[in-house]
C-alpha cells in the first residue's frame, strides 16, 4: 500500500498551512504517522490521494452518519447551490430546520443556527453569562466545546491528545472564571457551588462524552447535575455537537431523561456541512439580538446549502427503524471486539454510547478522564497503524470515538473484526 501521494501532498501543505492541515486531530502525529490526504468518499469508504481504499469510521468525526455521498443529500445540495450560495438574509430553509431541531429535541423552544459547535458553544456560554449576569463556569475534565477561550481548559479531544488543554494565548484573567471538574463525580461539582459561594452561570456538559474518548454518564449524573444547577440558580448547558443524533433521535437528554437548560447542537445536524446550533426556552433565547441584547451574529448562518443538507439528512435520520439497525451494528462490532481482546488476552475497555465508541487499552474501567490517560497509547498507535495497513480508518487518537453510520454493512463489520483480530495478535 503506497501513501506516496499523500506524503507529497503533507510537505507541500506543511508550507503554507501549520503542520500541514486546517484542524489538529487531522494530523496523525499522535499515532506516529502521517495524515492521508482524501480525494473522495462514497458511502462507507473513503479513498486516498494514492487511490487506497478504506472502510470509513471517522464520518468527518460524526457528521456523516447516513454514509459518504448519500444520492438524496448530494442531488438536495446540488438543486440548492443553483438557486444561490449565500444571500445574507432569511429563507425558509431555515425556519425548516429550526422546526425539525425542536421537534427532536423538545428542551429547546427556539434555536438559533450558526457555522460550528465551537461557535455553538462559545454562544450558549455568553447567553447563560448574560441570563445569570454571572462569570464563572463549569466543565469537565476531558470534554471539548470547540476552542473558545473559555473553553480551553483542561479540554479533551485535539487539546487531551496533544496534551496541550490549556493553550497559550488563553489570558489568564479569563481562564480563572473556568472551574474544571470530574465527570461522573457530583461532589466534584458540587464543592465548586459551595467554594464559588454559588456563583457560577453555568455548567457545560457533554450529553455522552466523545472528546476524551467515549465515556457514558453513570445512573443519576446528569439529573444530579440538573438538580444542582437548579438549586444554585446555574444553567445546564448539554453539549450535543456530538451526541445529538448519534444516541438516538434527539440525544443524550432523550436517552438519560434530562431536560437541560440549553442544548448545543453541531456535527450530523449539518449533514457534512457547517451548521451549529444552539437553542433553549423562549425566555433565555429572546435576551439575544435582535430580540434581546446579548449579541451574536454570523454571515453565513443558516447558510441555505448547509441548512438543505441538514434537512435531508434529518429527514432520512427518521426512516423506520434506522437508529435500532445503527445501535445493532455498532453493538456487533464492539462486542466482537471485546471478544478478540478476550481470547488475545489484550486488556481493553470498550465503551459505547449509541453508534460512537472508543477501545481503550486500559485494564480498568473508564468513567473520565484520569481513567482514559491510563491507555497505553503506543498500544493504541501499533493497533491504529495495524488497522489502516488492513484498510481500516479509525480515529487517530486514544481519545476520540470511533463513529458508526448506516452505510457501513454486514460485510464492512466482518471485515473490521477480521482485520481487528489480527492488529490484536501479540498486540
Ligand atoms: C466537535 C465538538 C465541538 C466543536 O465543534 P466544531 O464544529 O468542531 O467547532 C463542540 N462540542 C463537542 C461535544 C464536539 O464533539
């Protein structure tokens, strides 16, 4: 397998773009490689510069959970881009989708759409800021929220795999208002109430982490986090750029019961295109511009190329027993993992969540973030390495999740747990 093309391609984007590529987790350099660089994708595959092919579980890391390419997403975005690309003003388009996010996701009473989860993110923070007229904020160690200043602060995803989560250029005056906390543990949280003396504006959650790896919620931690948050006067904010659609139709807060305050939306709600979204009850949406005063904008929000795949994709999200088939296949192929890992005697914990998840090369269980740095990470390389060489794309990073879509079929998983049967001897 020659990844010639690939390489060339690296130095030549190593010149004029820093280490070679426009966001961090690209790179393979936490696995020791180099980044294949992509020509196309059609369903579960996806193909490189040097014309290898490979089974696809990365999804643009979610977004593309109904496969590569989909006719209905494709020939959708085609008759948009003939009616104009962008017009700076409203469309119907966007009152569409505005519609089919609430109805997903019943938390919300307005949404407003923007081009990324970080911007997602970075929004909702200022608007539980302005809501609560507080500064401090929560969040957990090992979850991402995109990389608004605030945000940056013991972060997961790129930030954990480069262990640089507190990036230089956060001021200082700024990161103190970040409170960071343990996931999976209330009294963690907790002790932050009572030592800020309650005055925090929000806790910011990821619905099922994906950005340390997969992590699930133990029983009673997201209600527990709810019910905190309403006894101080804090918002709950639940991060589902990840989780949204990857769950269930309508997210963690379906599947776990809990209503947050505010939701963040990203990833498959854009269908492969940027979109983000961030939505709440009416009364803490409408203190935005222009109904309220708390400012946020964006030119190519509700972008109406990007609002039209989002819609399509929505739409076939819905098809009739789609998300059962997903959990199933996702569901094989993690068990036949845990099986090798068994009868080779590797030691992995394999978490899933929905039709994300991680193996962790780690003996023990993990529930946050100190229990995923217990992975051994050259582990994780050889096996990264092992899997591509078998034409099988992961995530190259300990710390991410793998994503399953619909188009990956019985035949993509058998070839996978072949492949993965072989990367774990004398792993
Ligand atoms: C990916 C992600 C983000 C950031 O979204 P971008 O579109 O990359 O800016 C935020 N939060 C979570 C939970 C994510 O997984």
């Amino acid at each position: 397998m020659s990844t010639k093309k690939s390489a060339q391609l690296l130095k030549k984007a190593a010149r004029v773009i820093p280490g070679g590529v426009n966001s961090p987790v690209r790179a393979f350099k936490a696995v020791g490689g180099a980044p294949l660089f992509i020509s196309k994708a059609k369903g579960s595959r996806i193909y490189d510069a040097d014309g290898n092919e490979y089974i696809d579980y990365i999804g643009s890391w979610g977004p593309m959970i109904v496969g590569h390419a989909h006719p209905k997403v494709t020939s959708a975005i085609k008759k948009a881009a003939d009616r104009g690309t962008s017009y700076g003003a409203p469309t119907g388009l966007e009152i569409t989708l505005a519609e089919e996010t609430l109805k997903a996701f019943p938390s919300m009473e307005m949404v407003r759409f923007v081009s990324s989860g970080t911007e997602a993110a970075m929004s909702a923070i200022r608007l539980a800021r302005a809501y609560t007229k507080r500064d401090n904020i929560i969040k957990f160690d090992g979850c991402y929220h995109g990389h608004a200043d605030s945000l940056l602060v013991k972060a997961g995803s790129g930030a954990a795999t480069f262990g640089v989560p507190d990036s230089p250029g956060v001021p200082a005056d700024l990161a103190k208002h970040t409170f960071n906390a343990v996931y999976n543990d209330l009294d963690s949280v907790r002790a932050i109430f009572e030592e800020t003396g309650g005055n925090i504006a929000c806790v910011i959650v990821e619905g099922a982490p994906g950005n340390m790896g997969v992590v699930l919620p133990e029983p009673g931690f997201l209600g527990g986090l709810s019910t905190l948050c309403k006894q101080y006067g804090a918002l709950l904010i639940m991060d589902e750029v990840m989780s949204g659609f990857r769950l269930c139709y309508g997210g963690a807060q379906k599947v776990y019961n809990v209503a947050p305050d505010v939701t963040c939306l990203g990833k498959v709600i854009g269908g492969g295109l940027p979109v983000g979204a961030f939505g709440a009850r009416r009364g803490i949406m409408e203190m935005l511009s222009p109904s309220g005063p708390v400012y946020q904008a964006g030119t190519l929000s509700g972008n109406p190329i990007a609002m039209t795949a989002g819609i399509e994709t929505l739409k076939l999200l819905q098809g009739k027993g789609l998300y059962e088939r997903l959990l199933k296949t996702t569901a094989t192929l993690c068990d036949g993992i845990r099986e090798i890992g068994e009868r080779r005697g590797v030691a992995c914990a394999v978490n899933v969540a929905g039709s994300m998840f991680t193996v962790f090369f780690t003996d023990g269980k993990v529930a946050n973030y100190d229990d995923a740095k217990t992975s051994d990470r050259a582990r994780f390389s050889k096996w990264f390495g092992r899997m591509l060489k078998a034409g099988v794309y992961l995530p190259p990073s300990q710390f991410e999740a793998v994503f399953v879509g619909l188009a990956h079929s019985k035949d993509d998983i058998g070839h996978t747990l072949e492949a993965a049967d072989k990367a774990m001897k004398g792993l």
